[in-house]
C-alpha cells in the first residue's frame, strides 16, 4: 500500500511538473518545473529498484543539464515576447503531434494491460541479492548492447568534436592566445625599463 501510494504520488508530480514546463510564461520557472520532474522520476526509479538510474538521472540531468539550461536562460537576453508571437499560428500543428502522441501511447497503454504483446516477450531476468544493480547492468550493457554503447560513445565524441571546433575557429578581429610565442619570447621584447625623473610620472603615451 505504501509503494502503491508513493507511486502514484510521484507520478502525479511527475505529470503536472512536466505539463508546467511547456506551460509556464517564465522560462526560468520551467526550468525549475523541469527539475522538479527529474526528481519525480528519480524517484519513480527508485521504486523499481533501479537506484543507479535514479542516482544518474539526479546527477547528470539535475546536476548538469537542468543547472545549464538554468544558467543559459538567466545569462542570454532573450526577447521571449517575440518569440511567442508564432505560438497562435503554429497551435494547430502542435495539437495534431500531440493527438498522434496521445494516441500512440493509449494503444500502447491498452496493449500492455491486456497483455497483447507481452505474452510473446521474454521475462525479465532477476539478479540475485548477490548481484548489486550496478553490476547487473553492467553486465547487460557490456555484453547484449555493448555495440548500440559503442555507437552511442562515438556519436557523442563526434558531437564535442564538433563542438570543440566551431568555438575554435578563427574570427577577424578577436585576438588569440599565441601559447608558442609566449613561451619562445625573449626579455628583451617582452620588458622595457623606462628612465623616469623623481616626481615626474608616466604619462599614457609612454605606457602603450
């Protein structure tokens, strides 16, 4: 009774946070909904006996994704009126995605209850109490998905590859940090000593 009532209160919170983050004026407050919902999920996780799942997800997503997002609404000065102002023309096609999505996941709802195709799958394999869950999906993701964790591990090297080399390119007028002329430069370059009388100082002109 205590799991089935902290299920469905974490799923509720899980929904209304989520519906809160597309409905929400401020982005700053759907960001804060958004955390919300990881947590509800987190928790959902928890309830299954996947406590690495749950740890990853408040790590990873709260700790970084949703601190990012956080940090780049508050920081870019962004005109949200403006960009609302395509919201009316576009309500239609975003209600026909959405009734799509509902209805999908109601078949899929449905199918599952009456146990359609899930009599045909495999049950799950339980781990004993001697295998951790940690280990457990390990072995899984090591042994039957190791190639999709490979392909996955290359796509992400090639997404901050790309990353890495818009924010290097070279742009005109930006001066750039030389780190071979830096540390191939002589003193002789790099100081001047400058004679000046007691009392008198340095005027800006002989500063540059």
């Amino acid at each position: 009774m205590l799991q089935g009532i902290a299920f469905y209160l974490l799923a509720t919170v899980a929904v209304v946070s989520g519906l809160l983050v597309v409905t929400a004026r401020n982005p700053v407050h759907s960001v804060l909904w958004l955390i919300l919902s990881f947590f509800s999920a987190a928790g959902l996780f928890v309830l299954l006996g996947a406590e690495f799942l749950a740890m990853l997800l408040v790590v990873v997503y709260v700790g970084a994704v949703a601190v990012l997002f956080l940090f780049v609404v508050m920081m870019l000065d962004v005109d949200f009126v403006r960009l609302r102002e395509g919201y009316a023309r576009y309500l239609p096609l975003a209600g026909i995605v959405a009734g799509v999505l509902l209805a999908e996941m109601i078949m899929v709802s449905i199918t599952v209850v009456q146990g359609g195709a899930a009599k045909a799958a495999l049950a799950p394999a339980v781990s004993g109490p001697e295998v951790s869950n940690v280990e457990a999906i390990g072995r899984v993701l090591y042994t039957d998905y190791v190639y999709f964790f490979q392909a996955a591990g290359i796509v992400l090297l090639i997404a901050m590859i790309g990353a890495i080399v818009l924010t290097l390119r070279h742009r005109p007028g930006v001066r750039r940090q030389d780190l071979a002329a830096q540390a191939n430069r002589e003193r002789a370059k790099a100081v001047e000593v400058k004679s000046v009388a007691t009392g008198q100082g340095v005027t800006p002109e002989e500063l540059l």
